[in-house]
C-alpha cells in the first residue's frame, strides 16, 4: 500500500489528508486508492489468466458493494473514480479497467484512472458533460475499436436490431447537464447521428433460451431497452453456475453487487422494459 500512495502523490500532487481530491481531468479519493491496490495483490498472480476469468475475479471481489445512482452527475465534468458504490454500467466499467490494469507490466492507480478514461469518454479525452460516452452501444463500438472486445450477438444467434438514436436529444429537461443548455444538446445529437450510421445485432427474448448456450462467462451482456430512442438499460457480467446461466451485476431492486438469483432467461422474461440481449465477448 505504501508504495501505491507514494505513486499516486507523486504523479497528481497530492496531499493524502484530505478525504477527496481533485487534480487535472481526475476526481477521487484515498479509498479508491486502497481498493485499486486491494484488488491488485488479488490477482497479482492472475495476470496471465484469460480475461474473462480475470474479471470475474474481480467482479465476484465487489459482490455486496452499494449500489448508488448518479455518482457521475457532479460539476464540472470531470473522470469521477468510485469503486466505493456504483451502478450497473460502472461496476462493469471498473472491473472491466481493473482487470485491464492488472496485465499491465507495472499495474499502478494512474493507468487504472488512464483505462476508466478510454473506455467513458469519446477519443479518451474528457471535455464537458457530452464527451462522455452516455451510450452504452457508442461505448461499445469504442472498445471494439480499441480491440478490447467483440460484440457476438450475430454470432449467438441474434437478429438485426433496428436501433434508433434519439432519447437524449429530444428529452434534455431529463438531464440537468443538457437543460438549458442547446450547444450541449446538439453534440449529444451528433453523436446520436453517427450511432445510426451502424448496424446492430440481438437475441430477442423469444429466441434466448435457443441462444444461451453460446453466451460464456464472462461476456458483458445487455439488456436492451424497449423505450424508443434508447439502447441499453442494464449491463451485466453473464456467469454460468454449472448448467444454469445468470449474471453478476450491481442490482437496484438490491442495492448491491450480486450474483443474480434468479437465471438470465426467466429475469430477462419477467422484466419489463428490455426487448431482447446484446452480447459483447471480451479478448
């Protein structure tokens, strides 16, 4: 632990006092610090495993952790650090940066903060509230790009999703970033334009319990939204318990991290809201 706080003082100029820090793009605090470390002496010999091993490690280390919504929604916009309480598409994100960390040659703090930041913001650059990368399907096309992953919902047997783009742009009054705020609004819109230049792929709800076979554990899967203009609504880590297939995911109807009790087929049935699956496999 000592040698990661020296790192971390070092490189941002920080007094480790304080309870919360701000430097440059960067905001976080000294226990963020210590879980980054904790989970790297975890799997400090687990380097060589393949990473959807690896991250299940690490997903299954956060089991209980609080769920909380809005941790991201602070002014100004900077690359906010929480591995204190998330929500779904965080606690993906963060194991997902952690395990990418921890195949690093030296896994320190400050290329744990440089990989949340090449998968959240558009380019890896955070500049304003519609840099981030607020879809979840452009957040994909980003680490398919950077080769960290694949979506194989074609090959899982999916169909050709006809996804629209808009939910933002015609609903800024729902986010307090873009009320009131045109010239943000029109860049989350050209995002939304580009995001239909592409073509998308899912396993309709009728057609999963054909397809899970060919979901593996660790693969990201999500639940897509059946809200018009919106892609994906939840995000979770697909993990297979002998023959029966659920997911690892940060829960609000619990709270918390967990396991999900109920199997991917019937939850994904039983939910309003989401039309079907998106299945992205790490590399």
């Amino acid at each position: 632990m000592k040698r990661i706080v020296i790192l971390v003082t070092a490189l941002f100029g920080l007094t480790l006092g304080a309870a919360a820090y701000e430097k440059g793009d960067a905001r976080f605090t000294q226990k963020d610090v210590e879980n980054f470390q904790e989970v790297m002496d975890l799997v400090a010999g687990d380097r060589d495993l393949p990473m959807a091993e690896l991250v299940i490690k690490v997903a299954k280390h956060f089991l209980g952790t609080p769920y909380v919504a809005g941790t991201l929604e602070i002014e100004p916009e900077r690359l906010t650090v929480n591995t204190r309480e998330t929500d779904c598409i965080l606690f993906v994100e963060m194991c997902l940066a952690m395990s990418l960390t921890a195949k690093e040659a030296e896994p320190t703090f400050e290329k744990y903060v440089d990989n949340l930041r090449q998968l959240r913001y558009r380019n890896g650059k955070v500049d304003g509230y519609a840099s981030r990368l607020h879809y979840t399907s452009e957040w994909i096309i980003q680490g398919e790009t950077r080769g960290i992953f694949q979506d194989v919902s074609r090959q899982c047997g999916g169909s050709v999703l006809d996804q629209k783009f808009n939910f933002m742009s015609t609903h800024p009054a729902s986010y307090k970033q873009l009320k009131d705020n045109p010239k943000a609004v029109a860049k989350i819109r050209i995002a939304e334009q580009n995001l239909e230049t592409w073509d998308y792929w899912y396993i309709p709800k009728a057609d999963l319990p054909e397809c899970i076979k060919n979901i593996k554990t660790g693969d990201i899967i999500g639940f897509n939204s059946s809200t018009p203009g919106l892609d994906i609504a939840h995000v979770a880590y697909a993990y297979w318990e002998g023959d029966t297939l659920t997911f690892i995911h940060a829960s609000y109807t619990e709270k918390k991290v967990v396991i999900n009790k109920t199997p991917l087929v019937p939850y994904t049935n039983g939910i309003k809201g989401h039309n079907g699956l998106r299945v992205i496999r790490l590399k």
